[in-house]
C-alpha cells in the first residue's frame, strides 16, 4: 500500500468518530490563502491547486472557503467527523472535516464519495446565489446503488456543492435548481453537519441514453439496506487480477461494471448532462466507470470498492430521541413492586417445601 492509502485506510478505521468533540477544526494555519506571490511559502497546496484548476487558478484562493478535500490534498487529518441524518444534541462548528456515518456506510451518497475525499462543514451561501450562478461546483456518486431505491423522480438530480472538486456543473441545463439546506431531522432533531443540497430539474423532454429502466418498485426504508449483499457485489465487481478486456471498455468509455449497474448509470448519466473544468474544457466523464464523479483530464486518485466499517460503530452515541423514551413513574414502580412479589412468592415456596421435608 501506499502511504496515502495507509493514513486514509487509518483515518477511516480508527480516526473516524461520532465524538465531535474528538475532532479538531481546520484552522488558518493549516488552510492559509494562497497568492502567486507565496507559492514558495506553501509549495504542496499550490502543487494542489494547480492540479484542479490548471496553471491559471483563481488566486487569491483562501482555502479556508472550500468545502471539499479530496484524499491526496495537504491536509493530514487526525479524526475526521462521522455523521448520518439523525438527531444530534448541537450542530458541529465550521471547519469540521466529516464523512457519511455507518447508518448508510455501503451506499449512501455522502458516504460513498469518500472514495475520492472528504466534506468539510462550512456556511452555505445563499440560496439566490446558487441559483443566480451559471455554474456551481459539485461532487456526488451514481447511481445510488440501492435496490428499488428512486432519486427524487426521473428528471431530478441531486449534487452536493463541493468547493474545491474542481468539477463544475452548468446551471443552464437545469429547468429548475432547488437549493436544500435542512438543519432537522423530520423529528426537528438537529443535524449535526447539515448538507447542501443542490436539486437540479432536467427538462421533462430530455433525451434518455440507454435502453428504458425497468419499472420502479416501492423504495424500502432509508435505513434498511441490504448491506451484506451490497457488499459481495461490490467485491466482484473488482476483479483481484488484471482484466485487459475490461481496461479496454474502460478506455472506449463503455462501463466496466456488472450489467444491471451499467444498464442503470447508462440512464442516470444522460447526455445532456455535461461537466466542466475550471478553465472550462468538457469533463471527460469517468463517471460511469468509478461509480463517482469523475474526470479523464483530471486525474485524482480514487479508492474501489467497499471500506471496513470504522471502529466507531461500537461507540455510536444513542439518539436524544430514544434516550428520551422511558417508562412512566407510576408503570416503573409497578414493575418494581411485581418484581418484589415474584421475589418473596419463590422464597416462600422453597420455604414451604424446605419446612414438608
């Protein structure tokens, strides 16, 4: 393994917490604001930076902005938030750097993104700014591989806005952008790292590629996942030997994964749909093949397949709903009172037997 690969496998494994408190915030030091008069002050960020946004990158660039690092970044993180959709006692502070929790870790789509990096929470902009924007900045993986599960309708796309991933979206393709920035559970528990949300509308006579989906059946519950069988067909998707015949379809852009995930990202991808880099040349779209996000012309390196679950997933703090949940006084000392009779009942009895004898 390489040494990236070990701190990430390590950070995910033993780093990754529910303890917010456990995780330090990017500070100013760690995230200054680069120029192109201070590239021999901080020469790896500037390395960074001009691998996503090419020899002319929008300096002044205060990093302290970006909401999405991926992996091979600088940054050598410590712990790193875990974080699902559930109640939580306070929302964490700008600057924490956070990943999908172990409710969703197989398929979740802010999960499954942490095989390019990682999140950072950071304030959102305003809605009218995303939706004013002709372009936005985004990362998010597909399609959601989880049987019978439907994403939003079939001319809705969901992207998280992600400053930093280099890769960026045109507003114009998109009848209608949405902006979701929810702070609270349906139980109007917090969110302890809010996600934002960008919903982008096609057309409804956009051209569909591929061959028509099959039909839709009822989506299980969120939480329900079958993750054990997710598992292994991920694990064969990655062959342990070399495949020629399946570099080749990689190269030509075919999809290289199993045919009914092919048959679904075909659909999801559709050709209108296009990506661009900051210098505005067209994404030669990965995507298909990696499952997330992705560029030809800008490469980063990604991590296949399925991670072990983290450490963490034993420490998991209950939530404020369940804690809550307890049994009315008067039921508790009833059982209590039960209990004390079913105590001196056994007594007795032995007694009685003991006193026959």
């Amino acid at each position: 393994e390489t040494p990236l690969t070990q701190y990430r496998s390590r950070l995910l494994s033993s780093g990754a917490t529910y303890t917010l408190s456990a995780v330090p915030t990017l500070t100013r030091e760690q995230l200054p604001v680069l120029n192109a008069s201070n590239e021999a002050e901080f020469p790896d960020w500037h390395t960074y930076i001009h691998q996503l946004y090419g020899s002319r990158p929008p300096y002044p660039l205060d990093l302290s902005t970006l909401t999405w690092f991926y992996w091979f970044s600088p940054l050598r993180l410590s712990a790193i938030f875990l974080c699902d959709i559930s109640d939580s006692p306070t929302e964490a502070p700008f600057g924490t750097p956070w990943t999908g929790g172990v409710d969703a870790w197989h398929w979740g789509p802010e999960h499954v993104v942490r095989r390019a990096g990682f999140f950072v929470h950071r304030p959102p902009w305003a809605a009218s700014s995303y939706q004013q924007s002709p372009r936005i900045e985004v990362m998010r993986v597909g399609p959601i591989e989880q049987p019978g599960f439907a994403e939003g309708g079939s001319d809705a796309l969901w992207f998280f806005h992600a400053i930093g991933s280099g890769i960026y979206v045109p507003t114009s393709v998109f009848s209608k952008l949405v902006v979701r920035y929810a702070r609270r559970t349906s139980g109007r528990g917090l969110i302890a790292v809010p996600r934002i949300e960008l919903v982008g509308h096609l057309p409804r006579t956009w051209p569909r590629a591929g061959p028509p989906p099959p039909p839709p059946r009822p989506a299980p519950h969120r939480r329900a996942a079958p993750l054990r069988k997710l598992t292994l067909g991920l694990q064969r998707s990655q062959p342990s030997v070399p495949d020629p015949a399946r570099a080749a379809r990689a190269r030509s852009g075919a999809c290289v994964a199993p045919p009914p995930y092919c048959a679904s990202a075909e659909q999801f991808w559709p050709a209108m749909l296009r990506f661009e880099l900051f210098d505005g040349r067209a994404c030669e779209s990965t995507a298909k093949q990696k499952r997330i996000l992705s560029c030809a012309n800008l490469p980063v390196p990604t991590w296949p397949g399925v991670d072990p679950m983290p450490h963490a997933r034993k420490l998991r703090p209950r939530r404020p709903g369940k804690q809550a949940a307890s049994l009315p006084l008067s039921l508790r000392l009833a059982v209590v009172a039960g209990a004390a009779a079913v105590v001196l009942y056994v007594a007795w009895a032995v007694y009685g037997l003991s006193s026959v004898d």
